[in-house]
C-alpha cells in the first residue's frame, strides 16, 4: 500500500499548489490512500467547507488538522458530518469535543486508521499526546495499518513520539513547523517517520506568509499581523509512505518538495 501526504496547506495559493500539483503527484506516485493536512488553508488560519471540498476535488481522501482548526467557526458546521472525512487532533480535551481525532478507511479490503495527534511542547496544553496514544491505540484493530499526523512544534518531541510508537504504528510524520526535514526513515524496518513534512503554499514568503510582518517583528519584538503570501510562487511539500500490507509495518518512505527551484520529480 502507498500513501500519500501533503503537508500544511497555506491560503489561497495554498489551495491552487493543490489543485495544480496533487493530480500530477498522483498520476505519478498512483498511492492508494492521500491525506492532506488543511488546518491553514482559509488565510492561515482554519478551514472553511469550500476549502475543504477543494482539497477534496483536487484528490484528497482525508484532510487532518491541528492547532489552528477551530480557528474559523465555520468548521462547526461541517465538522461533524460524516460524509466529510476531516480530522482534529485526538488529545482534545473532554468527552464532547466535536468532530474526529481518527478516521477509519478500508483501502483494497484493508482496515487503515488515520490519526491526527497534537504535541504538547511549546504549543497549547492539550491532554498528553503519549497517554492519549496509550489510550486509543488498545481500541483498534491490531490487524490494521495505522498512520499517524503528528502536529507538534519541537523536533524532540516528534521523534520522541515516533520512537515510543515503533512498531505499534505504521508511519509517524510531523507537521507544523512549515519546512520540510531531511531525516525520513524507518525505525526498526517498522514505523515510517519524518520529522515535518514541510507546507504547501508560498514559496516566496516565510513559512507561508509575508516577509515584513515577520521581519519586523523580529526587529521591534512588538506583536504584528501576519498575513498569508498570496502572490508567491507555488511550492508542496509531501512525502510517499509504502507500507506491507500483510504486516502493517512501512518498508520505505521517500519525502519530496515541488518548488520554481526543484522541479525534478515532475521530469523523473
């Protein structure tokens, strides 16, 4: 089995490196199952049901989440649809957290679960994503391939993660941080890992967003207003997962960007 994910989806242009990109990766790469994170898509800050359903068209099976997914309240509307298979981290707190931390899917006869986990370091005290893990993974199928978004903010925590879910999961890639790492791997010829994915949007701007907010901020440290960079050239950062579907563990992942200064996985 092939999967297939997009990292972090930035605004506008965002959405158009999607539409423009994701089918011709597709064509190419032919995954069975492609999971997009969408969390930033409206502005770079949440998603609305048009963003969603344009990731959807341009070829997403599942779309997950992360810190910014209440962001627009709009998603309340849609979030708890099932017809709309969209994700928000699992490690919510409370019993009455709307929408869903795991989606089930059966890809050519095979149970897979995606799911999105929120870190906790440096970022908004959620519940321990390592218990939550300790929780939720006894109330799976055992017999399943299990892919996990991991949304955290510091490298030592996403490894951390992947390493204490080796051999329980069968890929652990972080998002969030915007850049695509160099690191992918699989630990102990079982669980896929890389440490973030990277974003799809703006290539000009700074993690997605225009260069003087940030720039002045850092020289004033005074609060700005960040703006998404919708005028920048295209880039989309993913990885391909190849998973043994007779035992759920990943034989290789292969991580990619797309940008006006590497083209080359559209010429190979």
């Amino acid at each position: 089995m092939k999967i297939l994910f997009v990292g972090d989806v930035v605004g506008n242009v965002g959405l158009k490196t999607v539409e423009t990109y994701l089918p011709q990766i597709k064509q190419k790469v032919k995954p069975q199952l492609t999971i997009v994170n969408g969390e930033n898509a409206n502005g770079g800050k949440g998603i609305k049901v048009d963003d969603y359903q344009r990731i959807q068209v341009a070829g997403a099976d599942v779309v997950s989440g992360g810190n910014h997914i209440w962001d627009k309240r709009e998603v309340l509307d849609f979030i708890d649809d099932p017809k709309k298979n969209i994700l928000r981290p699992y490690n919510f707190s409370g019993d009455n957290v709307p929408g869903r931390g795991v989606i089930e899917k059966k890809v050519n006869q095979k149970k897979v679960y995606i799911i999105n986990m929120q870190g906790t370091a440096l970022m908004q005290p959620l519940d321990n994503p390592f218990l939550a893990f300790d929780k939720l993974l006894p109330t799976l199928d055992k017999d399943a391939v299990k892919f996990v978004d991991f949304h955290a903010e510091t490298t030592s925590e996403k490894i951390a993660t992947a390493k204490y879910l080796t051999g329980r999961v069968s890929a652990v890639v972080g998002t969030h941080t915007h850049v695509q790492t160099n690191d992918a791997r699989v630990f102990d010829k079982k669980t896929a890992y890389l440490t973030d994915v990277g974003m799809t949007g703006s290539y000009d701007g700074i993690l997605g967003v225009k260069d003087e907010p940030i720039i002045t901020r850092f020289l004033t440290q005074r609060p700005t207003k960040f703006d998404v960079d919708e005028d920048g050239r295209m880039q989309i950062g993913f990885c391909v997962i190849d998973i043994n579907d007779q035992t759920n563990y990943a034989r290789s992942i292969k991580n990619y960007v797309i940008s006006p200064d590497n083209q080359s996985f559209l010429t190979f």
